[in-house]
C-alpha cells in the first residue's frame, strides 16, 4: 500500500462514469492525460442535466420564478468558488469561458487608459516555463503598448532562476505573470516569494493556476497580503467541471481599478447614446449572457473536491506521482523532464524515451489502452530549453490508480520492445 | 493490438525513419517552405526545383515522428524525375487513400512504397504527420509555378 492515496479510491472511481469504458479490446482504459482535462463525477454531470430540465432560465433579467431559480444557481456557483479559493470576498469571482480568456482579460485591460495602464519602457515579466495562454496575450500586450517582455529562464531540473529576480523585478515592471504549478514539467513556483518582491515594486502580480486549483488547497485569504497575488485564473474542466467556464479571481482593488473588458448587457449601470456608466464589479467583467450551466456544473465540481478534501487530493497527487516517478525511472533511456523531487512538483510528468518519438510513443500506448498527451503541451519554448520539440506526457488525477501507473510502465517498456531499442 | 500496430508502422515505414533518402537542403530551387504540425511539433523545411517541366530535386530538412519522416523520405523517392503532372497526380491518389479511413487498396503502380502508409489512414490521429511533407511539397510546387503569390511559406494547421 503506497502512503497517502486516497482511502476509499475505489469508490471514488465509482463516482466517474467514464471510467468504466474499455477499450475496443475489451481492455481497461487507463486514462493518464488529466493535465488536458478531467474527467466528471455523476454529481457534476447530474447537477447540469438537473439544471437544464428544471431551472432553465437567463439569469439577472429574468424576473419570473425559473429566473429567480436559475439566478441564484449561478450566483450560487459564485458563492463556491469563492469559497474553493477561500478568496476574501465573493465579488471578486469573475467568469469567464476558461483561463485563456481570464488571462486575456487582464493583460488586454491593462492596456488601456487607467490607473495601471501599461505603456513604453515599462516591463511585463513572465517565465519560460509558461503554457502559451500566459505568454501570447502579454506579447500581444507589449506589441500594443510599446511594453517590453521579460522572462524567467529555468534549470535543468526545471526550477525557475530566481538569481535574475534583481535584474527582471525593478522600477520599470509593471506586471509579474508566472505559473503556480507548470502543466509540462510538474514545477510548483514559489509565487508567494515572487509576489513579494514584485509587490514591493508595486507591480501587478497574476496567477495562472489552471494546474494548481485541481491539485493544491488555495486560501487566498490565508495568505500574507504581500504574498497573495492580486490576480489568479483557472479552468473549470481541470477541476473535474466542465468546459466553457473559466475564472478570474482579482483583488477587488485590481478589478475595480481595471476597466472593462467587453461591452454589452449586464455589464453596464445606464446606458445612454451620449455615453455609459459601469456596473459595479464582477458583473461590469461579464457582458452578455454568461455561461450559466456551466457555472452551475463548476460549482458542483468544486463541492465535490472540498468534500473530498483538497489536502487529501494534494497527498493522493503527490503519492501517485511519486509511485510514477519511481515507475519511469526503471525504464532505460527514459528521461523525465522536470523535478523528480516529488514534493516540489505537481502530478503532469513529461518524458522522452532516446529513438522513439513521442507521437509514436503515444500510438503505441493508446492501442494498449493508456492515454498520454503527446506534443509540445502548449509550452513550446519550455521543450526548446531542453532541446527537443516535444514529449510524452502522463498526467494523472484523483482517480489514478497504482494499478494504472504499472500500466503505463508497462506499455512503455512494450514500446520500447516493438521500437526494438535494444537491438 | 500489435497487428494494428503492425498495419501502421509497416517494415518500410520503419525502414525509411531509421535511414531517410535525399535528405538535406539542397541548391538550386525555386520555392523553400516551411510547414509545421503545431500538435504534435513536426517541422518541416522542403525546397523544391523543377527543371523542364519536371521535379528535379526535392530536398528537405525535417524533424518529427517516424511517420512523418517516413512519409517525407518516401515522397521524394518517388517524385523526383517525375514530369510535374504525374507527380500532382501521385499527390492527389496519396491524398485520396489518407482520407480513406482504411476503405480504398491502394494502387501499387502508382503509389509504390507509398502504399506502406495505407494503415495510417485508419489512425485519425496520424494522418496530419503522413500528410506533412505532401501539403508542403504541393506548396512549394505551386509557388515555384508561380500559381501562388509569395511568401506563403508558413501553414499550420491547428494551435495547441
């Protein structure tokens, strides 16, 4: 029995419909790529269906009672992400369709006219360790505004190099973007360190913890205030919700000092043909009709977790990754990219295996029924740091079995073997 | 499951990953491209020169997955010293049996090693890698025609 697995595991695979397919085989499916997207308890995929059939309704305009139902289901999610965050108020819960548009809506609202308005000769400081969404939208930034780009580089074994904080964190930034925890190498940064320098500087401090949220407990009231970012994005469908909704928890400070992102109804207080005034925050971020069911089925997702325990989902996280690590390391030529130190890293685990492409090593797992990510992971210039253009990637979640680690050991030896490496 | 392996990493795939023909970049030529498959990271830089209304040289710099790589080495086999014609004519018949899903037996007069990549097309997936090198060659055809207005040199596909 590995330490730290969560106790009644195999009834919490119950709760996952999904995990019941087999293969056309006939084989188990061993479903390793949750760092794309989790897969959804019966209660999340109820609570929409539940929604749809019986409290379906716009949501704020609608005055009758099913508006009243569906309104306060969603302003009901609010409340439990909110919570899930342990975010020092409610008001401060933004949705958004994912992380990128959470993250875009920052970066692009800091562009223009306003207190924190970035302009020329200004620096925005990101890392090289960042998934495509937290490194393009601040490009984009930058190309608008005359704005210069900066990053964090990393090492070998994929720690961020804090040596060059003096040299990045000075006067001129404005922004700090990092990852809590990196969806291809597994590191888990020290933002509350980075938060506090930037803060000293009086730079903004953004959050991409589309990674973190599923796997580490957040209480971002809990945190020192110079340690806690003054923004923090996620997605819904990596917390075990579904797709179409995203986060963006901002300070209330930062959101109202920002202005809005995209016009339309709900976002507004009077409108006249002359000129408008905003609502009040978080509805002034939310124009249109929002994604409601989507948000419903969130905040179900989000109860399921804290019912689980987000420090028993952390201790399951860590004793499957490391039961992983020590599974891989038995493989010859294989190379984990990224810590192997099990307690500074999250539960994504890339690899590449000498002569065989991770394309091809994603082939032969699939027919065995294992399900990797295969690719550059969205974090192109991370795999260029280590000279290669992509890896294999097993993620896994709550769910995971040991029984499903020695699967993908396995069926990685297996490829190794109809490569004919050894020959 | 390793019969449907089999089907799609043929011997000749294999063979042609392991040992690629007419690597390299070469002079002259008329059109380079560089295509990429941002899903999975093949990359792809492909120069063509046609001489006399035939394809001279294909020549290319390419790193990727066997089938990608397989498929590039492959193609240059078989369309250099072909009249232009009879090559856009290979490209269309390799095309037709990559959309197949398994369903068309492929003609070994025209395709011949090319045939190897018949299972591919039951593997969704793995299509995009067998047809890198044939979008880009058709590419750098056409520029080199003159038919397609420079620089269109870099295609994707889809964003990851």
């Amino acid at each position: 029995m590995i330490e730290g697995l969560l106790p009644d595991l195999e009834v919490v695979r119950k709760d996952f419909p999904i995990l019941t397919r087999t293969t056309p085989g006939g084989g188990p499916l061993v479903y390793l790529d949750s760092a794309n997207t989790s897969q959804k308890p019966q209660v999340v995929i109820d609570t929409m269906v539940d929604h749809l059939e019986r409290h379906n309704a716009n949501v704020a305009r609608a005055m009758h009672m099913l508006g009243a139902e569906a309104t306060e289901a969603f302003e009901g999610a609010r409340d439990k992400v909110a919570s899930f965050l342990g975010a020092p108020s409610r008001d401060e819960i933004v949705f958004t369709k994912n992380a990128s548009e959470a993250l875009n809506l920052v970066a692009t609202t800091l562009g223009l006219k306003g207190d924190l308005q970035v302009g020329e000769g200004d620096l925005v400081v990101t890392t090289e360790m960042e998934h495509h969404s937290n490194i393009v939208p601040w490009q984009m930034l930058c190309e608008r505004t005359g704005a210069e780009l900066a990053w964090f580089t990393f090492d070998e074994q994929g720690y961020l190099d804090l040596s060059d904080m003096d040299r990045l964190i000075t006067e001129r930034t404005k922004v700090v973007t990092l990852t809590w925890v990196s969806n291809m190498l597994g590191t888990v940064n020290p933002i509350g360190e980075i938060a506090r320098r930037a803060h000293e500087v009086g730079a903004v401090v953004v959050v991409d913890a589309s990674q973190a949220a599923p796997q580490l407990p957040i209480d971002l009231a809990a945190m020192p205030a110079e340690e806690r970012p003054d923004a923090l994005v996620f997605t819904g469908h990596k917390v075990v919700g579904p797709t179409g909704i995203g986060v963006l928890w901002g300070s209330r400070a930062l959101l109202e000092a920002l202005p809005p992102f995209l016009g339309g109804g709900e976002m507004i207080e009077t409108v006249r043909m002359t000129g408008s005034t905003y609502a009040g925050i978080p509805y002034k971020f939310e124009a249109g009709t929002p994604p409601i069911v989507e948000a419903v089925g969130l905040g179900a997702a989000v109860d399921y977790l804290s019912a689980l325990g987000m420090e028993a989902v952390h201790a399951h996280e860590q004793a499957i990754t490391g039961y992983a690590l020590e599974g891989l390391a038995s493989v010859k030529g294989l190379k984990v990219l990224g810590p192997l130190d099990v307690t500074r890293r999250g539960g994504a685990v890339s690899f590449e295996i000498e002569g065989v492409h991770p394309h091809d090593v994603m082939t032969v797992l699939d027919t065995r029924g294992v399900a990797v990510r295969a690719g550059h992971h969205c974090a192109r210039p991370a795999h260029e740091k280590y000279g290669v253009q992509s890896s294999t990637r097993a993620s896994s979640y709550l769910y995971t079995t040991p029984a499903e680690i020695d699967a993908l050991v396995d069926a990685v030896e297996y490829t190794r073997s109809y490569f004919r490496l050894d020959n | 499951m390793s019969s449907e392996l089999d089907a799609l990493y043929q011997e000749i795939i294999l063979d042609h990953y392991k040992n690629p023909h007419h690597q390299g970049l070469r002079d002259p030529f008329e059109a380079e491209v560089h295509h990429v498959n941002p899903t999975c990271g093949d990359e792809l830089t492909l120069r063509v020169h046609l001489e006399d209304g035939a394809v001279a040289d294909v020549s290319y710099d390419a790193v990727g997955c066997s089938i990608s790589q397989a498929s590039t080495s492959v193609l240059a086999d078989l369309l250099i010293g072909k009249s232009v014609e009879e090559a856009l004519g290979v490209h269309q018949t390799f095309l037709e049996l990559m959309q197949s899903k398994g369903t068309i037996e492929p003609d070994e007069e025209v395709l011949e090693d090319a045939i190897a990549f018949a299972g591919v097309s039951k593997f969704p997936a793995r299509v995009k890698c067998a047809l890198l090198a044939w979008m880009a060659w058709k590419d750098a055809t056409a520029q080199s025609l003159g038919t397609l207005p420079e620089p269109a040199t870099t295609t994707s596909t889809q964003e990851g």
